[in-house]
C-alpha cells in the first residue's frame, strides 16, 4: 500500500541557507524488500532530522525511503529505482545529511557531498527541500548551475559549502577554474541518472566521478536502469545493494492514458480548447520554436500560458516556474529537457501535442502528474498517420490498451474526458513584472550560523 500524499513545505517561509546562485542511475546485488516501518526514526534518521520532518508533515516514509535509508545510512553504495515523484529527494537527502552531521565542516572550496542532477530546475527544487534540513543540523548547502553568475557560486564555495547541488556543466566549468574540488567528497549521488544519460551528459559525469575518492560513498537514482547507467555502476560503485521500488511500467497504472484520435485542420483549435480547461496543465512540444509559437497562439486566443525551455535565461524560467506552481499561469508549455526538471505538485493533465519519439520520453513526460498518490491523466494528439507508431510505442511503454477516441472541434467527448472549454478568443495581455525592493549596499546574502 503506497504512503499517503503529504503537503509539501514552502521554503520561502523557512530561514534560509547561504545560497550561492539564486536571488532568484547486471553486477549489483539482488534487490530486497524493505520491511514496514513506522517511521523515520526506526529507519536511523537522526532525531534533529526527524523533528523538522514531523513539522513539514513528513512521519511516514514512502517506499523508496523505507528500502534505502537504512543502508545508505550504513554506508553502503545504493542503486535505487524509483519514478518521478516518489520520495527519491529524501532517500538520497538524508542520507548525505546524516553522515555529513558528524564530520568536520568543510574546507573552503572543498564540499563533503554532491548531488549531481540534470537540469537547472531540478537543481533549485532538490536545494529547496533539503535546505531546511541541513540548517537543522548545522550545515551549509549550495547550488551550482548554468545561467547565473560565476562570482556567487566562486564566493560560496570559498566560503565552505558541505553539501553541494549541482549541474554536471557548471561544476566541471567551476573546477577548472580552481574555485571546487572533489577531493574531499565522502558521499556522492547521482539522481535521475538515465535523463542525464539521455541528455549526453555521460562523459561530464564521469569525469566528474573521477575526480572523487574511490573511499566515497556512492547513491545513484533512477526511474530505468538501461546500459548506459549499468556502465557508471560498474565502474564507480562497489556491491552495490539494489533497490526497486517501481518497475518502469508500473507508474503509468497510476494514470488515466487517452489516445486522441484528431483530424490535422482541427489539430491546434483542439489543444488551445484543452489548454483552456480548469486545472493545471503541461503540454510538450519538441522544439524550442515550437514552444515559442504555441504559447504565442494560445496567448492570442485567450489562454494564459508561459513557455519554458533551454533558450530562456535562468531569470525567466525561474520566474515562469514561480507563476505556474503558484497558479498565475495555468498552462506550461515545454520541451522535453526543460521539463525533466519540473517538479510540481498538482499537475492533473499532462499533454503531448505530438507523440513523443520513444517510451522513455513517454514516460518522463508522464511523470508529471499523477505525483504522490495524486490522480492524473496524460492525453496524446495523434493524427491518421500516428496512430499505429503511437500504440507501439505506448506498448513498449507499458500501457496496455489506451483508450482510443476519435474526437473533433466542439465534440463533447473532449469536454466529458478532460473538461476542454473554448478559449474566449480575447489575446492574453502581458502584465508588468512586479517591481523588486531596492537592494541593500554591498549586495548579497550574509552567510550565517544556525
């Protein structure tokens, strides 16, 4: 029986920790099956742990918490599987937390631990949960992306950071320049390990594990483990044990998975009717341009929508993340990259405007709702000339026999399966950015002790 949903924190109402970027996954073990427990405590969190998770709602592990936490916290290299949105944050998280509490503080320019993630998104969202954890027991944590400025992420780092989140790019780029090094580093992990796979970033990675002690402990997380993962176990990790929480086709029965079947001229009236519907919705489109001109077209029919992809600057996505988690937009539009790091709650429709080009892509799109024993429905718009490459791919994907509808401008079909609503047809102004508190002499954040 899966643990039930809880609220997620805000972290904006927490003390924050210095932060040095934003103002702004054969040769392992068999896998083995964690027995019930009835808490974080009974898993060997620390108390100091354990309290701030019981005030953020968090007293019942979800299952890839309660199969890995104990030997992570053993020490031993853990390979835990697990889908988008099913605890892995606090698997890892705690983790590294744990040992880290009781080490030495670390030395300028040398953390104690890396989380290494794909995507910039991803890299904010992960620091924001665990950053008022680390604050419980007296640590320092950071981020280190893309897109912001080198000189705060250089200034952190020589400041001390114990635990640092970062893009495999920009810590490479951080290290040349002499402002990190690895050599300390007593706990590694690599989180949704397959997607940086997928988005080339294999060799940084690699490079970057090097790098690393051989002594250190490793924890890699991943929704598939196919060879280009198998390779960094076999190479970095050492008897590993394995833990499976969710079979790669197991998330898609925790969704609703509609095929409909559109004529090409209706094609773009019927996804501006869907994206018009009450909830929130993420719609992927495969190209940066694509985004663009959607987002524009919808804008210009009535329905608030923003866009997000690699071409934007941090600033933005950043900004258009805030305005969709906190309802200002109701439709995002997004590639696949962009996407893989959104993590937000209450996401009820997720829609391919095409179908994507594999079942992997499938499912990390689909990973987007349905989160945490949410409810959640994934639709796919399929012309004629899709259909056939579109059930074999939702086969591989392991979903047996999607409900097929034939489906056209005003049908009440669409209204019945996913509430689509025709758009008002009055364009969409843009709203002025809200003016920012002028800063105080000398900029930046202090860092403090907690």
């Amino acid at each position: 029986m899966s643990s039930p949903a809880v609220p997620p924190f805000d972290p904006a109402q927490l003390p924050s920790v210095f932060d040095i970027d934003i103002d702004a996954h054969d040769g392992v073990a068999a896998a083995r099956e964690a027995e019930p427990v009835a808490g974080f405590a009974e898993l060997g969190v620390p108390k100091r742990l354990v309290q701030v998770l019981r005030r953020q709602g968090f007293t019942r592990p979800f299952d890839i918490q309660s199969a890995t936490l104990p030997d992570a916290l053993a020490g031993r290299d853990v390979l835990g599987r697990g889908q988008t949105g099913s605890g892995k944050t606090l698997a890892f998280g705690l983790a590294a937390l744990a040992r880290l509490a009781e080490g030495k503080p670390a030395r300028p320019h040398h953390p104690r631990a890396l989380i290494l993630v794909p995507t910039r998104e991803l890299a904010m969202q992960v620091a924001d949960e665990l950053r008022p954890l680390a604050k419980a027991v007296d640590l320092f944590l950071g981020t280190a992306v893309g897109g912001v400025p080198y000189d705060r992420q250089v200034l952190g780092l020589q400041r001390g950071l114990d635990l640092l989140v970062a893009t495999p790019g920009r810590l490479g780029d951080l290290i040349e320049r002499g402002a990190c090094s690895l050599e300390e580093i007593e706990i590694s992990v690599l989180d949704e390990a397959d997607q940086m796979a997928d988005m080339g970033f294999l060799p940084d990675v690699t490079r970057l594990l090097e790098q690393t002690p051989e002594s250190a402990q490793r924890l890699l997380f991943s929704a598939t483990l196919d060879k280009d993962v198998d390779t960094l176990v076999k190479r970095f990790m050492t008897d590993p044990v394995n833990h499976s929480t969710a079979p790669v086709a197991a998330s898609v029965s925790t969704m609703d998975h509609l095929m409909l079947l559109i004529p090409p001229q209706d094609k773009f009236k019927i996804a501006a009717a869907i994206a018009n519907r009450s909830g929130r919705t993420i719609m992927f489109a495969r190209t940066q341009m694509a985004v663009d001109r959607i987002v524009d077209q919808l804008r210009e029919v009535g329905v608030r929508a923003a866009g997000l992809h690699g071409g934007k600057t941090q600033g933005v996505r950043t900004r258009t993340l805030a305005e969709f988690k906190e309802g200002r937009v109701g439709v995002l539009v997004a590639t696949d990259v962009a996407a893989r790091g959104i993590h937000v709650d209450g996401i009820s429709l997720v829609v391919h405007l095409d179908p994507p080009k594999d079942h992997k892509d499938y499912l990390h799109r689909a990973g987007r709702t349905a989160r945490a024993g949410e409810s959640g429905a994934v639709a796919t718009l399929v012309l004629p000339k899709q259909r056939r490459t579109t059930l074999s791919m939702l086969d591989k994907a392991g979903v047996e026999e999607p409900a097929q509808h034939r489906v056209r401008l005003g049908d009440p079909k669409l209204v019945e399966l996913i509430g689509a609503r025709e758009p008002s047809g009055i364009p969409v102004k843009d709203e002025p950015a809200p003016r920012r508190a002028p800063r105080q002499a000398g900029g930046g954040r202090t860092r403090r002790r907690f």
